[in-house]
C-alpha cells in the first residue's frame, strides 16, 4: 500500500497526466491553426508552465495529501532519466551554440523571439531534471516546451498535409508521435487515478480501523 501511495510523488500523475495530454493535443494542433493570433502564442507559450504548476498542485494537495512519501527509484529508472536529461542538454548546448555563432553582428544581438526561444529551451532542460521523471512524462513535456519555443520564435510544429517543402513534411512526421504519445499519456492517467481512487478507499478503511 505504501509503494501504491509512494507512486503518486513521482511516476504516476493520475489526473494531471489527463491535463498533460490534453494540453499536448491543444499544443500540437493550436500551433499551425491560430498561428499569428496573440492571444493563442501567449497561451500556447504559457502551456508548459501552467502544466507543471498544475502537476505539482495536484500532486501535494490530492495524490500526497495524507503526506509526502517519496518514490524509491530503481537503477534503471535512474540511468534513464540522466539519459534522458543528458541528452536534452547536449540538444541544448548545440543550438544554443549554433544560434551565437550565427548572430550577427555579435552573439548577443538575437531578436526577442529567438531569446525566448533559448529561455524555453534551457527551461526544458531544468524541468527534465526536476519533474519529467517517467517516460510520457518527459515526451510530452519535450513536446510542450518545444513547441511554446517555436511559437515564441514564430514558428510552429506542421500538421501531417499541411506541409509543402521534403524537411517541412520530414519535421510534420516526427511531431506526430507527440499527439499519439499524449493519448497513450490520457488513458495512463485514467487508470492511474482509478487505482488511486481504490487506494483512497483502502487508506481511508484502514484509518477508520486504527481509529476504533
């Protein structure tokens, strides 16, 4: 019962994976449907940002409300998860190099947009280190931070059939196992907060007992 409960701090997000999910579909197909729209970069931009200040929410005050009992990583989860935030780093790391050698007239003359773009990218790099601790975790919130990057470059992730250049329908093709990671991470959610509710249940017949 305690390694149930001890899920919820780390690896299983219930509810706010359902929110991760549908926040990725709003994200994948808000970028090229109302792009130019300000209103819509800024909340495309947000996205991330209101994701993780949502899991975090929930996580303290529903899922870890009988207080915080830490999730024991295994050591694979553990060399997975430097893994994965090893080589968002290097990513990193070379587009930020990449966008410094190619300012001009010095590094520091990138426009609004393209700072931003490097503010979210870094952003991601912490986030993966700090809370994008399970798989669909960390692909969705790759996701999310990408694409509020793009926007704020003015740029976006293209839709299947939308695209009229090789790289365009290349780069379409890729992004989309993002929306199909956000599904998978929809119906992961559900069934975590199914089996949270049974937990709940269980806690709360135990409590009752040792309170008699």
């Amino acid at each position: 019962m305690t390694r149930s409960y001890a899920r919820y701090s780390r690896n299983a997000g219930g509810l706010s994976s359902v929110l991760g999910g549908v926040l990725c579909l709003l994200a994948y197909f808000g970028g090229p449907l109302l792009h130019g729209v300000p209103t819509a970069s800024a909340a495309l931009i947000a996205i991330p940002a209101v994701w993780l200040l949502a899991k975090g929410w929930m996580t303290r005050r529903y899922y870890q409300r009988w207080g915080h009992v830490e999730e024991q990583e295994t050591p694979v989860e553990r060399r997975l998860h430097w893994f994965c935030v090893g080589v968002t780093l290097l990513v990193a790391l070379a587009i930020t190099a990449g966008l410094m050698s190619g300012a001009r007239p010095h590094p520091w003359s990138l426009p609004p947009g393209m700072i931003g773009y490097l503010v979210l990218l870094w952003l991601l790099v912490l986030a993966a280190w700090r809370w994008l601790r399970s798989p669909l975790d960390f692909i969705v919130g790759v996701f999310l931070f990408c694409q509020a990057a793009m926007v704020s470059a003015g740029a976006y992730y293209p839709l299947v059939g939308m695209t009229h250049t090789p790289q365009a329908t290349q780069m379409s093709l890729v992004a989309l196992m993002f929306p199909l990671a956000a599904l998978a991470m929809i119906a992961n959610g559900v069934r975590e907060h199914r089996q949270f509710r049974q937990l709940r249940l269980r806690l709360g017949r135990l409590r009752s007992e040792s309170g008699a």
